[in-house]
C-alpha cells in the first residue's frame, strides 16, 4: 500500500513539477555537449528525429533523438566529474541514471513491479479470504485495484519521464491515497451500506462526506484507523474495550511505512547510477504491502463481527 503522507505527496508534487532545471544542464559544458550532438546526430525537422535509426527499445520507449543527446551528454559529464573527484551534478531535476532496455530508472521500475505483484496478489488473498456478504469486502478489493493502478504508473512513469507519465503517476498515487483514507473512515465508524446482515446508521452517513473537504483528516485518519482508535468502537458488535491481537499490526505498518517515507529524504546520488533514495522507497514498501494485507484478513475475519451474524 502506497501510504504517503499526504503533506509529502504534495511536496513530491511540488518538486516534480517545478524542476524543470538543475545545475547540471544549466552549466555550459552540458549546452555546448547538447548543441554538438544534436547537430551532429539529428534531423533538423523540429531536432526529433536521428540521422541513423536508434535501437528498437529506444523507439519503443519513445526516446527521441533530443532525449538520446541529453542522456549522451549527462553521462559524458557525469563520467568526468567522477574521473575528476567532483560531485555528480543532477540534470532536469533528476540524478543521472544508467538506462536497461530503455527504461530510465530500470531500479524503480522493478521495485514498482514488484510492488505490483504483491497488490495482484494481495486482491486475490481478499477474494479468497474474505467472506462474500462482510460489509467492508468491496471496499478492501477496490483499494487493491486502485493500488494495482497505482503501480503499475509508477513503473510506466519510471519507464520514461514525459509530462503524461509524470501526471498519471501522481494522480494515481493521489487516488490510492484518497481512497485509502475513504476506506478507513468507513471502517473506522461503520459507514457501509446497510443490509439485512449488517444494518447501517444513517446518522453517520454524512460523515462520509466530510472527509473529502478537510484534507487534514488524510494522516489523521490512517493513524486513528491503525492503532489509535481509543474513542471509537471498532466493532459494531462488540464493546469499546474490545482490542484485537492484531491491531498492533497496522501501527506497526503506519511506523515502518513512515520509516519507509523517509528515506525521501536523503537524496543522495544513485549507487553505480542505477539505485537512489527513491528506489529505496519502493524497494521497502514490497514487504509492507504483505502486512497491510496480511491486517486486512485478519480484521474482516475477527471474531467482532460475529455479532453481526456473518
């Protein structure tokens, strides 16, 4: 499960929207290495296109003969900063990394996979271990296919940086949190809809809309709904004072996925140009993903919700 905090994302979003320069290709060195290779190597039809055909990866992956220049010319420079005992510099707001198969951050892209997989995973687990007629089953399997979507952007977007990858990766991401802080407010204070198994309570109906509009509640409620519910009963059916063995688990996923955020923070350049702080990220949240499901079987088959005959 993709839990950023939401302040984060905003901040992520920020930054992937206003780097639209860095020192490496503002220097001199880069312009003139650029202005070389382009005269050089490409067609002067809008500089897209390559005087020799590129590689069928390169071309599957939309790399245009630009794009191949400045990737040439960032680790030209990025080979001689290291020969010469000086920082890796970043260029269009992102570290110089070695490209597989075309992908630009081949680590990023295998750890989102591999995020991926175990949301794939993680849906059919809910399919087969929750009950058909539990009231939070459909908002449990919807979270997995957002979360699914999620990643699979995430990858894409790891594959090649473009403006549309960028926003579906970002708009994916803010979805799954969206809906993640939605599912928690309805399992936090029982706002599913009512059947004859599970009545619901009207009177709590609005505050499903509320949520919405205060985007302060985002880390609030995934805190509240992970451990730190003392003022709400987490089972209709059963009283307040009522703790499951397991809901020291979601705390612990809230605690290691916060971890897990963190490493955001240090932004240090990619060990052999292939693993960052990002890749780090996503590399982490693969085992975190298990426990958050492994959380959501354990809660919908809680003995609390025997009461409501299930």
């Amino acid at each position: 499960m993709r839990l950023y905090p939401i302040s984060l994302y905003f901040l992520i979003l920020a930054a992937a929207t206003g780097s639209l320069a860095s020192s490496g290709d503002r220097s001199n060195e880069f312009q003139r290495c650029l202005q070389q290779c382009v005269r050089q190597s490409c067609a002067l039809d809008g500089q897209q296109h390559s005087l020799r055909p590129q590689p069928f990866v390169l071309r599957l992956t939309r790399w245009t003969c630009m794009d191949n220049c400045k990737y040439t010319c960032m680790h030209t420079l990025t080979d001689l900063a290291i020969e010469s005992g000086v920082r890796m510099q970043q260029y269009y707001g992102k570290w110089p990394f070695w490209r597989f198969a075309g992908m630009q951050e081949p680590a990023s892209v295998a750890f989102s996979l591999a995020n991926l997989l175990m949301h794939v995973l993680g849906a059919d687990w809910l399919r087969r271990g929750v009950h058909p007629a539990h009231p939070m089953r459909p908002f449990y399997l919807t979270w997995a296919y957002v979360s699914i979507n999620a990643w699979i952007w995430s990858a894409v977007f790891h594959t090649r940086d473009t403006p549309l990858t960028e926003r579906l990766d970002y708009f994916s991401a803010a979805l799954a949190i969206l809906y993640a802080l939605y599912m928690a407010v309805v399992r936090l204070f029982h706002l599913y809809a009512g059947t004859p198994t599970f009545p619901s309570r009207p009177s709590r109906r609005p505050l499903f809309h509320v949520w919405r509009a205060l985007s302060t509640l985002v880390y609030f409620a995934h805190i509240a709904y992970l451990g730190f519910a003392a003022p709400f009963t987490r089972f209709a059916a059963m009283p307040r004072s009522y703790r499951p063995a397991h809901a020291g688990t979601a705390a612990l996923a809230v605690a290691l996925t916060t971890a897990a955020t963190a490493l955001e923070l240090f932004d240090f350049p990619p060990w052999g140009r292939v693993l960052d702080a990002h890749a780090l990220w996503h590399l982490a949240t693969v085992p975190l993903a298990v426990m958050w499901y492994d959380f959501l079987l354990m809660d919908a088959q809680d003995a609390g919700w025997r009461g409501q005959r299930l």
